[in-house]
C-alpha cells in the first residue's frame, strides 16, 4: 500500500484525475503518460514559432522592450560605446551637382525673379548649354485634380511654327481612303496589311490615325498602342472620317498634351534655331488652347506656375499668361 500511496501522490503533483479505486499499474500508466508529454511540450519544434530560434529571437525581442522602457541606451555587443565618429558628409547644393556649362549658363539668370514670356523665350534661347538644337520646353503647373474627370485636361493644339520635329503619321482606314491620305503626306497606309504589323509589333509612326468604324478592330492592340500613347483618340483628332484633314494637321504641327499625375502639362513648343519671336506665337497658341480647356468646376486657381527651359538648360519662371 506504501507503493500506491507514493503514487497518489505524485499523481496529485500532476494533477491526474486518479483515485484509490485504480490500481497501480493504471496509476503508473497515468504518470508515465503526463511525464512524456511534459518532456515532448519542453522540447523545441525543428521549425516555426516553437523552433529553438523563434524562441531565442521572442527572448531578444522581449530583453530589448524592457531595456527601452527602463532607457538603457548601453551597448549590449560589449564594443567600445562612445566610439569617435568621422567628420559628417559634406552634402553639396543641386547647382553644385550639375554640369560646369550648366552652372555657367545658370549665371545669367536672377534667383527668385519672375519674367516676362517674352524675356524668359529670349533667355531660354541663351541659356541652352547644349550643343545640339534643343527643344523649347513649357511646364506648367495646374491647380487641378487630375483624378476627376472634368479635370483632367487633355486637348490638341496646333503650332503655327510647327513643332520643329519630323512627324511619321500612320492611317488605318478603309482602301478607299488610303490614296488621300497618301497624297497628304501620310508615312504608313494599310488596312488588315497594317494589323499583321502591329501583330509584329513594328511601331514605326509617332502618330496613329484611325476612322471610327475601324476602331473596334484596334481594341486588341490597346496594350501595345496605349502606354506608347499612340492609340487614336477623338479628343486628339486621331479618329477621324476625314483622314487627309487629320494627317494634314499631324503633319502641319498639331500636338496633343495633357496633365500628369502631378498636374502639370509639359509641351515642347519648337526649337532653339526657331528665334524667339516664332517660338513665343507657338507658346501663345498653346496658352490660349489651355485657357479654353479651364473646367468650369474649378474654384481654385487654374494655374499655380508656369516655367521654360531647354532640354538641359535651367527653368526660367515665367509670368501666368493663363487666368
């Protein structure tokens, strides 16, 4: 009976629901059961958040919480703690990052000052650091949100003085409009000829001219066309029925812009070798094209800054000619 008795109580240690009424050899069963499973929850598993490193990095974790709330800044790697450190970096300004024709161009203009169209076109011309024959370029900074719909301004413009750049025009329509298009001046002409191009994915035009009834057939071209932004749209003037009219226009200096993500509208109005007064007639034409396009839902400003550069030459802050 002393055997049972030392068993009992060892099993109430474990908290075994055992009794007199067992027998022994049930009681030592019961203990032996408790005993494996205490050994197998002490054992670390092989993997997950029982594994021997989970466990070790809840430990480290768990160490350097209470450490930052007692403010124990003290290294914990037993290196030296107050280490001397270097000199700091010598951060250089965004002027001083740039070219040595840069900087020296950027000399001419003033910092803060606002100029005149006309005086910002001139300057432009003077400030190009580059030796090829720069674009004109026109950044202007809206006062819109281009999420809404009303707002996000996209619209086409003809330049009087042309863009300055070699267009390649493309027309997808019907056999009996290829020879127009052909006689004003268009580079591609085809119908089911130019859709086993696109399957080919030969892209050489800049601007795609299409009549409507021939657009639903481009609907599976919409990936390999629209991030390139060649996809004819009405709004641009690319859908048309009268296909000689448009690639005239194409061809003529017709543009399309429209606002980024950032609501700016950048266009390149021509090139430096234009002079200043061609340039600043297209830079007119194109500010009265984006003062008609103003949404008659805006209650803020239309248009917060406007600036002129050349393809690597600095911006020139410029008066608002857009109200």
């Amino acid at each position: 009976m002393a055997k049972k008795a030392d068993l009992l109580e060892k099993a109430a240690e474990l908290k075994l629901e055992v009794s007199e009424k067992n027998t022994i050899a049930e009681i030592e069963a019961a203990i032996a059961g408790a005993e494996k499973h205490e050994v197998k929850e002490a054992a670390p598993a092989k993997a997950g958040k029982r594994s021997e490193k989970s466990l070790r990095e809840a430990d480290e974790k768990a160490e350097k919480e209470a450490r930052k709330e007692t403010g124990d800044t003290s290294s914990q790697s037993g290196e030296e703690e107050n280490r001397k450190k270097g000199p700091a970096p010598k951060v250089r300004s965004r002027l001083e990052r740039r070219g040595k024709n840069y900087r020296k161009v950027n000399e001419q203009l003033e910092a803060g000052k606002v100029y005149p169209l006309a005086e910002a076109i001139e300057l432009a011309a003077k400030t190009n650091p580059s030796k090829f024959d720069a674009s004109v370029e026109v950044h202007v900074r809206l006062g819109v949100d281009p999420r809404q719909a009303d707002q996000n301004i996209r619209a086409t413009v003809t330049l009087p003085n042309g863009s300055g750049k070699t267009v390649r025009v493309a027309v997808y329509a019907p056999e009996s409009d290829h020879e127009a298009a052909k006689k004003a001046g268009a580079d591609v002409v085809g119908d089911e000829t130019f859709l086993k191009q696109l399957d080919k994915e030969e892209l050489n035009f800049d601007v795609l001219v299409a009549t409507p009834q021939y657009m639903p057939k481009l609907g599976k071209y919409a990936r390999l066309l629209g991030p390139r932004g060649l996809m004819p749209n009405p709004k641009s003037g690319t859908v048309a029925t009268d296909v000689a009219k448009a690639v005239t226009e194409a061809k003529a200096g017709k543009v399309e812009y429209r606002v980024d993500k950032q609501a700016i509208v950048h266009l390149a109005i021509g090139k430096v070798s234009f002079g200043a007064a061609k340039l600043e007639q297209n830079a007119r034409a194109f500010f009265d094209s984006l003062q008609s396009q103003k949404p008659s839902t805006l209650k803020t400003a239309y248009v917060k800054s406007t600036s002129i550069s050349t393809t690597m030459g600095p911006g020139i802050k410029v008066e608002n000619v857009v109200s």
